[in-house]
C-alpha cells in the first residue's frame, strides 16, 4: 500500500512537471506547440460520459450511405442531454491517394473540419480515430506506409486544435494484422508524437479491443499521454442478436438480459457451434454461472480495472451497446445501465454505440430520444 502511495506521489510529481510547457517542435519547423495542459489520468476522468457519432463518417462509400448523415445539431443535443464526448469514427482509407504520397482528400478534411469544430463548439470532448481501414487488415505490410502517411496528415492537419481533441490510432485490429499491432501503433504513435507531442492518443489491442486484447496490449513507456482503451459487448449473443453483419448470430433474437430466460429459446439449425454451445449454457446454467449473469460482467471489468491498476495506465471504455433488431427494450435498458454504473464505480469512463442509428438513443427521423435508453446513460 505504502510502495503504492509512494509511486502515485512519484508519477504526480513527474506529471505534474510537464504540465503547462510550450513545447517545440521536433519537425524543425520552429513553429511552437502549445502543449496540453493535461496528462492521460486526468484526460481520461474527463472524458466521462460519451457517445459514438456512428455510421456516418465511416460509412461506405459516402456520409449518407447507411442513412445517418451527421447534422450540426446533434452535438447540441448531447451536450444539452448530458454527454460530455463525443467519439467520431472516420473511414479515411476510401478518401486518400492509394499510392504515395497518399494525400487525403481535401473536400474530405474540410467536412471532418466541420464536423470537429462543430462538435468542440458545442463543449464536447472529441475523438477522432482512423475506422474500417479494412485493406490493412487483408494486406497489413503492404498498407503500413500508407497508414503511417494518413497518421502524419491527420496529426499535421489538427495539431492546433485545443487538447480536448483526441487521436485513437485504430479502430478494433484484428486478423493479420494482429502479429504487426505492436510495430504499426508504436509507428503511429512516433508520427503523430512529431506535431502532437502532448497531444491523448488512444490505443486498443487485438482481437477487436476486446479485453484480452487489452491485458496483452504493448504500451509505450516514458510517454504519459497514453490512454488505453477497449469495448465491451459481452455477451456477445445478447448484444449482437440479429446482427446482419455478424454472420449466423443474425439468425439469433428473444435472448433477455440478464439470464437465463423464463423459458428456453429456441436454438436453430445452422448456428457456428461457439453460439449454439453458448445457447445451452444460456438456457441451462443458473445463477453467476450464467454466461448472460450480471457476475460475468463485473469479473470481466474487474480484470480491465486490475490491468490498469497494475500498468498505471489509464482505460476508457470506446464502444459498448446492444443492438436494437431483436433485443427486447427492458434487456437492452437493464444492460446499458448495468455496465455503465459499473464502469463508473471503477472510475472508467465510457462512450455507447451509438447514437442515431442501430444501436441508437436518438432517433434522427422524428428527433426524439429514446428515452429509456438515453436515461440508462444519462440519467440520475
Ligand atoms: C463497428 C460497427 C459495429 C459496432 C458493433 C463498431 O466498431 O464499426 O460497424 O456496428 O462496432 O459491432
């Protein structure tokens, strides 16, 4: 306890001493950086209560393409309903050269510059990251450059922002791109470092930011602007049921929050079998041994809080939510505002997906919230 006491006094002083400098930057430009007057602990407190501007900036091929453009006034609106963040996904690989020197679109800039300022306008904590950058994931050597290239342009093009815009470097790496993880983010990281040296940057780890990714994430050491983040869609049966992009779990609905159900459900033909072993379980087991029990959620914030603890790295939940298909409102209500209470006894802050489409708080046709939804969240 007392060792505990003596490194948390250590790393204030350390922290404390960067706080407040001009830095210059290291790009020889002689241009000054303002520096952020704000470590990673206390960015990561502020970050608070959050919601993802989802499928609209990363949607394929443009804003309006899965039907939830982004409009000025909903940053009002979250702000006004209690959100202090907002997380901005953003799909750059489609609007940049494919060959060196990669250059970003600048009708594109110019409309994530709006929507930026828009949303720090409103008094929003901002994140953008880079989403859906789908050709690193099935060819990861061959776009490392290009990845890199994107880091520099983002990092270059916002280095004036004031320090509550953040950078997330990835969105949930998976696949063959595992095995690089380490070697591309640290990369990412030393790019953006060149015109951002103080500036948040958000890394997950493999495996989607799942919480394995995280308790075997690489962070770099000797730079205290880290935050690490993951999300949260345990079980993944319950929160994904009916999921069209899921594969045969998009066959699965009536599963309730928490388990197990009143009566069984029924398990139909053709599930992978990790969905339908999880239905039996589901169905069968009683109590914390349920895999949809509230237990199974707390243990599984308990091993990202324990992580953070140990590494003194601070955690901010990215993405958590269920999505509206099949789920029935009172389960999805009952879980939201289950990991979200939970998340804030552990002092972690939080961000839902998301907010007007699928997974949504606000419906953008009539211009109501959900309200039990949005209560989950906001509420009390
Ligand atoms: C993806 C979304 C998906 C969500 C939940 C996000 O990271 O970008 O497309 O709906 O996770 O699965």
């Amino acid at each position: 306890m007392a060792k505990k006491l003596l490194v948390f006094i250590f790393a204030s002083l350390f922290l404390s001493c960067n706080l407040n400098q001009n830095v210059k930057s290291p790009s020889g430009s002689g241009d000054f950086i303002s520096s952020t007057n704000i470590n990673a602990f206390e960015m990561a407190k502020k970050l608070g209560k959050g919601v993802n501007m989802g499928n609209a900036l990363e949607a394929y091929p443009d804003e309006s393409s899965w039907g939830n453009p982004i409009k000025d006034e909903y940053f009002t609106l979250m702000k006004q309903a209690g959100f202090d963040t907002v997380r901005i996904p953003i799909r750059w690989s489609t609007r940049a050269q494919t060959t060196s020197p990669y250059t970003i679109d600048s009708n594109f800039f110019q409309r994530v510059d709006h929507v930026v300022d828009t949303a720090l306008s409103a008094g929003l904590n901002v994140i953008i990251n880079i989403h859906h950058y789908e050709e690193i994931i099935s060819d990861p050597q061959g776009h490392k450059e290009r990845f890199l290239a994107l880091w520099r342009q983002i990092s270059d093009h916002y280095k004036n922002k004031p320090d509550n815009l953040l950078f997330e470097v990835l969105n949930e790496p998976y696949g063959s791109l595992e095995s690089y993880w380490k070697d591309f983010m640290t990369n990412a990281i030393k790019v953006i470092r060149e015109k951002n040296p103080t500036r948040i940057v958000i890394i997950g780890g493999i495996n989607w930011n799942s919480i394995d990714g995280l308790t075997n994430l690489y962070v770099p050491q000797n730079d205290p602007y880290i935050i690490a983040t993951f999300h949260f869609y345990e079980p993944f049966v319950f929160t994904h049921q009916g999921a069209e992009w899921g594969g045969s779990i998009s066959n699965v609905s009536n599963i309730v929050w928490p388990g197990p159900p009143a009566t069984p459900v029924n398990i139909p033909a053709g599930l992978d079998s990790w969905i339908s072993n999880w239905l039996v379980d589901y169905n069968t087991k009683q109590g914390a041994e349920n895999p949809a029990s509230s237990n199974q959620i707390i243990s599984r914030l308990n091993t990202v809080s324990n992580w953070s603890a140990n590494k003194n790295v601070p955690v901010w939940l990215g993405e958590f939510g269920v999505y509206g298909r099949y789920a029935d409102i009172n389960s999805r209500v009952r879980w939201t505002h289950f990991v979200r209470t939970e998340c804030e006894r552990r002092n972690i802050s939080w961000c839902y997906w998301e907010f007007s489409a699928g997974f949504g708080i606000y419906n953008p046709s009539t211009g109501q919230w959900n309200s039990q939804l949005s209560n989950a969240l906001v509420g009390e």
